[in-house]
C-alpha cells in the first residue's frame, strides 16, 4: 500500500481499537501538515498513541516486525560496513536504519515495509537481499541521529521522495567505476584471508559478508545483465577463474581472476543463492530472486557443476519486466506468420515448436499464447519454469520431482480448458496424453528438442507413438533458430559476400531476391567490436497437409517428409536464414554456422523410411 493508504488505514484501526478519538485524527493531521511530517510523527509528539500501541498497530497493519532502532545498540564495526552498502546519505534521505545483517540479508526499519519500492531499491544499492521491519519516524530519526550524525548531511527529516531517484546517482556512480577497481580490491581482500580462512573454515563466511566481496560479485552481475547476456559463467580453472558471458548467443569473456579468487566468489554466489558454502559434491538449482539492478525486475537462474577444477556456476538471466513480443517482432516473416496463425485459429490439434535450448521456443509460445488469450478461451499451461505472467492464463509451475508435464496434463483436461500449453514433451506419457487431448476437441502447444520440424515428426513415431494418431493430431511444426543482427552503424557490403551468397543459394536450391546485397560483420563500439547488436529468429514451419499425413502414416524418413514439404512451399531453416542475409539483416557466417544444408537428392534415395 501507498504512504497516505497505510496512514489512512492507521488512523480507521487506533480510532476502532478506541485509542483515538476522531477530533484527535483531525488534530494530528493538522500538527502533521504544520510539521510536513507523517502521522506517526504526529501522534507521538502530541502524545496521543503510546509507543507500545502504535508499534503494534503498525505490526498488524504492515504484517512485519516492528522495531524502535533507537533504543537498538549496533557496534561501529557494524555501522561502517553498512555505510559502504546503504551510503548515509540515502539512509538519510529515505529514512532508514539498518539492524541486522545475516550472510546475504540486511534487516531494515523502514516507514512503509508495504509499499515493496523502499526495499527493491535497497537491495540495488546493497547488492543483498532486504528484510524489512517497521518503525515510525521519530525512532528512525533518533538512532540515525545517535549512530549517523558525523555523516549527516543537514538536518534529518521526513522527506516525501521517490526512493529510485534517491538511489538512482549513487547507482550510475558504482556502475561508472572500472571493474578493475572492483576486482583489485577483493583480490586483495581474497590475499589477506588466506591464512584465516585455511586455519578456520568460518572465516569464509566473514568474507562472504565482507561489503567489498559482495559489492564485487554484484557488479560482475550488474554489467553483465546491462551488457544484454542471457548467460554467465562462472568457470574455475588451474590458471585463473573465467568470467564469460553469452551474449547474442555468442560467449565473451568478460573477466579473469587468480585462480585464489574461486572459492570466495562462488561462496559469494551461493550465499546469494541460499546454497551451503562448501564446496558441492553434486549438481545444485537454486534461484537468485531479490532486486539486484535498480529499476529492473531480474531473475538469476542458478546451476551449479561440480567440477575437478571447483564449482562451474552458470547464471541464467530472466528478465521478469521484459515485454513478450508478436511473431512479427520475433522475426516471422509474412509466409511463416500466416501459416502459424491458421493452425492456431484452428479448435483442435497438436502444434509443435522445436529448436535446441536457447533458440527461443518459449518466446513463440508465449506470442502464441497472447493471441489465443482471449474472454471467450480457456487457456491453460504448465511450465517449469513460469518465465513470464500472462493475465487471464492458468499457468501451472511443475517440476519432475512432484508435479511433472504428464500428470498436469491429465488434471487439466479436467479444467474444461479450450488451449492447452505444456511446456515441454520429455517422455511417452506427455506425448500421449498430448496427443489424445488434440484429438479430443483441444489446441495443444508445446515443444520439442529437434534439429528440424521434420525431425519432431520422426521423433514423435519413434516415441512408439501410432502413426495415425501423430497424423490425425499434428496441425503444424515449427523450427527455430536465432541469428544475430548485423550491427547498423558497422556493416558493410562486399563482392566476396555477394558472391558467396549466390552461391550458397544455389546449392540450396533458394531463388536469389533480385535486390540482394549482402553485407559483413565489421566491429564498432556500438557493438563492443562484435559486428552485431541483438537476435532475431527464423523459422521453418511444416503444415501437417495430406501429402504429410500419407507419409507419416506410411512411415517415411524425415529427409522425405522435408523434401516433401519444400515441394509444398515450406522453406528451411538455412532457407530463412538466407533470406535474412539477402535482405542485410545478417551475415552468410551466422548463416553457415546455425543452419545445415539441405541433404542431397542421393541421400534422400538412400533413406526412404524409418525403422523402429
């Protein structure tokens, strides 16, 4: 709730509880505006609410702790570290006063625990997760008073202030410092603990929670998600531990550190996990969910390896306020989208998405669910992970341990559903249970890993699954990839990329558009040196037509169900991408190196059925 909800709701529970009268609100209000202080400041300068009372009206209100920091005792020690997290002049400002601090936790009397805006951004500045507790203006100000005074800035008041732009210049100043500068001072901190650490295995922990460590490793995070990486790596070796980050689908390294530096920054990141500290003797997934950038809802997807060198650490990067895009935006040209939309305005049947990890299947499933999402429809999911809320949408997190895709999707045809969507087909029983509920009056969606929508084809027959069941349910089957974009203020066009395009069309069988140009990567710092800013998708996308039903009946090889299918219209992937490169939007390399060459007319003859 907002500051003027939870004051209001504040006066409505002391006057039912019988400790204010209604004239007392009026005369607290008015000493309140007089003051330009909160009502609780009020109450308690006019004596009105005991302190006792208004504690725990704040309690019952806020659903948190409350605490009076003033007549909290905190050491210095504990005061410095947390000025180099929560500088004083935010403190000061925001009214804040920190108590506590845990491994990875800080515990904060703030005015407003409710509100989420105060603590997201505490988090920002610290880099560790917030537990607020509530207090009220004159206690927060008096222990800010007693333990904060030599960094005052002014005198220390209640302030009406947007707490992002509060922490916002400090932020930009962190993010401005060279990594280095980071990295040079918990190297040396990593050197000075040595020695403790190998005596006393807790002093690791000290180090864990030691602002220098912690404000290190979030930086590495930070620039990592500002740089747009979807992966981080954390990879200990003999020589050096290896910083590197996947962006655009391709791995840059973003740092090297003495191999000494291991152990503490992978402890740093599992504390932020809520992992034990000791090194691990099996894999572990856990989560990093609280609010390390400021003004974006992050999420840090945690994997951990063990490996004969230490923990390999990869960070998967979830981005909660990105906003789902159309096909259009995905990169769906006008032949692929409108055979997609056909087969999803259809009442029934199975629709596949397929491509390997990282291609951006879930990405098209939640365009197509945006469509399909509608007051008439019924749509319901199961996901593992839930990576992006859609109102309206049932979305079921499952997981193999307790609720696998099978079993909710056995419960969901209970749900009288109009749209189905599960997240992956992994074994028999899904595709079954998959395929029956296409055939009996529903639209499911969901993926596979294929390298090719023909593949998804075979993969379904050699499931053990009944061809005339794949055939009767199947309506449509779409590959993916994800290609980078060739940076627009570097590229540059070439007679030797030209040539090579007509080439390669060719060989391809690909008609080349008669305004071609293609162009090559260069490198700028527009695009850090890469030649290329951002993704976008292509598609190849098999319509089940009567021709595919007859050969997945009669059990053909994928080679002839894509020959096929190109005899219809459909284009390949290396087709698409092609396509893409002609029209400049990317370079022959990415072409060649994400898509395969159509096989050969002898090896078609070669393999005209499937064996199971």
């Amino acid at each position: 709730m907002t500051h003027q909800e939870l004051e209001q709701r504040l006066s409505e529970l002391l006057v039912e509880r019988g400790l204010l009268s209604a004239r007392a609100v009026e005369r607290a209000r008015e000493f309140q505006a007089s003051r330009r202080s909160t009502l609780a400041a009020a109450l308690v300068h006019l004596h009105l609410v005991p302190d006792d009372r208004l504690r725990l009206a704040l309690e019952e209100l806020t659903g948190v702790r409350a605490v009076d920091p003033s007549l909290i005792s905190v050491y210095p020690e504990f005061v410095e570290r947390m000025n180099l997290l929560i500088p004083p002049p935010i403190a000061q400002r925001l009214l804040v006063f920190p108590v506590q601090m845990e491994i990875n936790a800080i515990h904060v009397c703030m005015l407003n625990p409710t509100d989420g805006i105060t603590r997201r951004v505490l988090e920002a500045i610290s880099g560790c997760q917030v537990k607020p507790l509530v207090s009220y203006e004159p206690a927060v100000i008096a222990a800010l008073e007693k333990y904060y005074a030599p960094q005052a800035q002014g005198a220390i008041t209640y302030q009406p202030l947007d707490p992002a732009e509060v922490v916002g210049e400090v932020w930009r100043a962190l993010l401005a410092r060279p990594l280095e500068s980071y990295a040079d001072a918990a190297i040396g901190l990593i050197n000075r603990s040595r020695d403790a650490i190998m005596r006393d295995p807790g002093a690791l922990e000290q180090l864990v929670r030691d602002p220098i460590m912690i404000r290190f490793v979030q930086q590495i995070l930070c620039r990592a998600v500002e740089s747009g990486a979807s992966d981080v790596h954390i990879e200990p070796g003999n020589t050096c531990l290896r910083v590197r980050l996947r962006i655009d689908g391709a791995m840059q390294v973003m740092c090297t550190l003495p191999p000494a530096a291991g152990p503490a920054v992978l402890a740093r990141l599992k504390a932020m996990a809520e992992l034990p500290l000791e090194t691990a003797s099996t894999p572990q997934d856990a989560s990093i969910g609280y609010d390390l950038m400021l003004n974006r809802a992050i999420d840090l997807r945690f994997s951990l390896v063990p490996s004969v060198a230490g923990d390999t650490v990869v960070l998967r990067v979830l981005d909660r306020g990105t906003t789902r895009r159309t096909l259009v935006e995905l990169g769906a040209d006008e032949r692929s989208r409108a055979a997609i939309e056909a087969a999803i305005d259809l009442p029934n049947g199975l629709l596949l998405v397929t491509g390997p990890t990282g291609s951006g299947k879930s990405s098209t499933l939640y365009a197509l669910l945006d469509r399909l999402n509608a007051e008439d429809a019924s749509v319901i999911t199961a996901e593992d992970p839930v990576e992006s809320r859609i109102e309206g949408v049932t979305q079921v997190q499952c997981d193999q341990a307790t609720l696998t895709f099978a079993s909710a999707l056995r419960s969901f045809l209970r749900q009288d559903p109009d749209v189905v969507m599960v997240g992956e087909i992994r074994d028999l029983e899904t595709a079954d249970v998959a395929l029956k509920a296409a055939l009996t009056g529903h639209l499911v969606l969901s993926t596979l890993h294929t390298n090719d929508a023909a593949g998804a084809i075979l993969r379904l027959v050699n499931m053990s699954l009944e061809p005339f069941l794949i055939a009767s349910a199947l309506r449509l089957v779409i590959a993916q990839r994800l290609v980078r974009r060739l940076c627009a203020s570097c590229k540059r066009p070439t007679p030797q990329a030209q040539e090579r395009l007509i080439e390669v069309c060719a060989a391809s069988e690909l008609a080349v558009p008669p305004d071609a140009c293609a162009y090559e990567s260069v490198g700028c710092p527009s695009c850090r040196g890469t030649g290329y800013r951002g993704r976008t998708g292509i598609f190849e996308v098999l319509r089940v037509t009567e021709r595919i039903e007859d050969l997945i009946l009669s059990r053909a090889s994928a080679t002839t169900i894509r020959e096929a299918a190109r005899g219809e219209g459909m284009h390949t992937l290396r087709d698409a991408a092609l396509l893409r490169a002609a029209a400049a939007e990317t370079s022959l390399s990415e072409v060649l190196q994400h898509t395969i060459a159509p096989t050969s007319a002898a090896e078609i003859n070669e393999s005209r059925t499937v064996h199971v």
